[in-house]
C-alpha cells in the first residue's frame, strides 16, 4: 500500500504539476513563473500540516524548464530538543549527516513518495487552489487593462435558441447576450468584432469578464482607433447619445483653430466614419459640431435639419424651442421622433421643435407635453445593457478544480 501511495504522490506532486503549468501557458497565456510563488506556498502548506512543521522549516524548489521538484524539511540542530517540530538533536542530526554542527540546520530532502496518500491528495487540492488564486490575480490584472475599452474579439458559436453568443478575447472566453449585441446584426462563427468590455468580476472560483456592443462608449473607443486626432486630444468627443442599430449623434470640438474636428472624424471621401458604420453593422453616425453657447449646439444636433433659431425658455430647467423650416419639420423630428431624441440626449436640453409657421404660445400658456423631447439621461435608455439571466455561464474558469 505504502508503494502505491507513493506513486500517487509522485504522479500528483510531480509530472501532473508540471503538466497543468504547461496547459496553464498554453491554453491561457499564464507563464509558470507568474504563478510559482503561489504554487510554492500551496505546496510548503500542505508538507506542514502532514509533517506538523513551522512556517520557516519547509523549504520548496522547483525547476519549471528541468522539471525539478525537491521539497526539504529544515531543523535548527540543538543540544536539548524542546520543540520536535523546529528543531533536531545533534545526535540525530549527525546520524544523517556527519558534516553537520550545533546550532547549524539540518535540510532533509523528501522523497515524494514519503508524503503518502493523504499528503498527495491534500497538496494535490492546495497546489490547484494556488494556481487557481495566481491565475484568478493574473487575469484581472489583465481585465482590468481591459476594462472600458473596445477590443477585438472572434466569435466562437451562437445558441440559436437564446441568441447568445461565445466569443474569444486573448484566448479567453466570453458571452455576449442576445441583448448586448447590436439589434438587427447576425453574428456568425468566426466572425470579427469589436466588444467594450462593460465590467470585470471575481469571485472565489472564476475571474468574469462582461463584453457589449450596445454601449455609447464603443462608438467613441472605435473613433479614437481611426481617427489620429481623436485618439491624440487634438479632436475631443464631447457628447454622445446613441439608439443601437439604428443611428448615433456625436459632438466633436477642437482648440486647435485650424482643424476642422467634423471633417477629421468623417475623413476623405467619408473612409472613416464609413469604417465605423461598417462595424457597427450599418448603424448611422452623424457628427457635428459642439459649442459652448447652448443655443448654437442645440441647432447643430439637429443636423441634418436646418434651424431658423433657437430660444433658451429655462436655462435652469434647460428647456428651448427651436423654430424650424415648414418642410423641414419632420426631418428635425425624425422617424419616430428619433432625431429629436437624439439631439435632446447629446444637448441635455428639453426641445420643442415648432414649424416657423406655426403661431406661437402666448405667455402663461401650458405648453403640450408631447411638443417636447426630453433629455432622457444615457443610463435610463432602452439601450442601457441588461443583467444576464441569474444562471449566466461564468467567464474563463481560472483553472479546474483537484479531484
């Protein structure tokens, strides 16, 4: 029995460590080095409790490249011994090594096979708890770089059922729901997209990474990728409001005089505002010019309709009325009030939008609700991203639990 122990020791301690470092590299892009510490630790708390050691009389040595593993239990040698568990006799320690002195130490080296079955399974579960805390430490260093930015992602499968999609980031793997994708796209297996990684988590057994496509955000990581200078300061995205699949408006300033901060995002012959379209799956962007006077801004945000003139009714309130050309009244307004919303999401101001023929209302008149668009704040849009369903599948599982 004793002989079968020890080769379960052997093959739990020894090959299969080194075997899960070599996955861990290669599955997940963990080197073993990064994790070492944390596996030494494991190891040195398992061989303490079997042998009922101190902290400081374990000590662990492993070669990743020779694929070495040596575990020594060290003892002060002593005339007297008082504590068995941090000290040796000299007596004792000469029997095993005839070089020793008192008050030197006395390193025994553990055959593996000497931790015996109980050992084997303790620091089999230790060692895997190691790598999982290493690897759960490593991958939210690398979420969290991650974290508010739009990044390249392939997809992998989608459930025809739910619509969910799996999608690989850096050989990690994560759900897009059906509702964080942008309405009307299909996805495809091994299509490329780009996803705004919403949120990083951790828990005790997983590190979770949350990827969308519906954020506002996406559409201005995407603008800083093509255009120089947004991605440099010189143009500044201002404010964004955004229906996804459907159309985007984006505020866009400069303080350098002599750049033209709208045409740089719409670039020769429309080629970047063209990409970002295309990789938003056709949803439309206009883009115009911010300006700190509200009644100047409000005007451009109505683009692509013309504005005969802006009045300011409460500046506190931020509420306006915008006059606009007869026959240009549901352009202003939009398919279903899309323009008009829009431009009340990115301006923050409540507009009534009022053909120039139209009489307008004495003082003192209520005005009729459905006149105005409000400024519905970004986080109560409909585009705002859903929970995922309670039994969500988790993100990137660190590393499988021992047997």
């Amino acid at each position: 029995m004793a002989s079968k122990a020890g080769k379960t020791s052997k093959a739990s301690s020894g090959s299969d460590l080194f075997e899960a470092l070599e996955a861990l590299e290669r599955e997940k892009g963990i080197r073993a080095g990064d994790v070492m510490d944390s596996i030494k630790n494991a190891i040195a708390v398992a061989v303490r409790k079997y042998y009922n050691v101190g902290e400081e009389n374990v000590e662990v040595e492993i070669e990743p490249e020779g694929q070495t593993f040596r575990v020594s239990i060290v003892k002060d040698i002593v005339e007297e011994v008082e504590d068995p568990s941090t000290q040796v006799s000299l007596e004792e320690a000469l029997s095993q090594n005839k070089r020793v002195r008192l008050g030197g130490r006395l390193s025994t080296r553990l055959d593996t096979r000497q931790i015996g079955r109980i050992a084997a399974l303790s620091g089999k579960n230790l060692i895997h708890q190691g790598i999982n805390d290493a690897v759960k430490a490593q991958l939210m260093e690398r979420y969290q770089s991650k974290l508010h930015e739009a990044v390249n992602a392939r997809v992998l499968k989608v459930e025809p059922a739910s619509g969910n999609a799996t999608v690989s980031i850096d050989k990690t793997e994560a759900i897009l729901f059906r509702n964080e994708q942008i309405p009307g796209e299909v996805l495809t297996e091994g299509m490329l997209v780009k996803v705004y990684v919403n949120s990083v988590e951790s828990n005790e057994r997983r590190c979770t990474i949350r990827v969308t496509r519906t954020h506002k955000d996406l559409v201005k990581r995407l603008f800083e990728m093509e255009v120089p200078e947004v991605f440099d300061g010189t143009v500044e995205i201002k404010a964004l409001s955004r229906e996804p699949g459907s159309r985007t408006k984006m505020a866009v300033w400069s303080k350098e005089p002599n750049v033209d901060p709208v045409g740089a995002c719409i670039g020769q012959q429309q080629s970047r505002v063209t990409n970002v379209t295309r990789e938003l799956s056709g949803e439309k962007v206009d883009i115009v010019e911010y300006s700190e006077d509200p009644a100047e801004f409000i005007a451009h945000a109505l683009a692509p309709s013309d504005v005969v003139r802006v009045d300011i009714l409460d500046p506190e309130e931020r509420i306006c009325r915008v006059i606009v050309p007869d026959h240009q009244l549901s352009l202003a307004i939009g398919n279903k009030g899309q323009n008009a919303k829009l431009a009340a999401r990115l301006t923050g101001y409540k507009i009534d939008i009022r053909p120039e023929s139209a009489p307008l209302p004495e003082p003192g008149d209520e005005e009729p609700e459905e006149a105005f668009s409000e400024a519905v704040p970004e986080e109560a849009e409909s585009q705002a991203p859903a929970e995922p369903p309670a039994e969500a599948p988790a993100v990137d599982e660190a590393f499988p639990e021992g047997e």
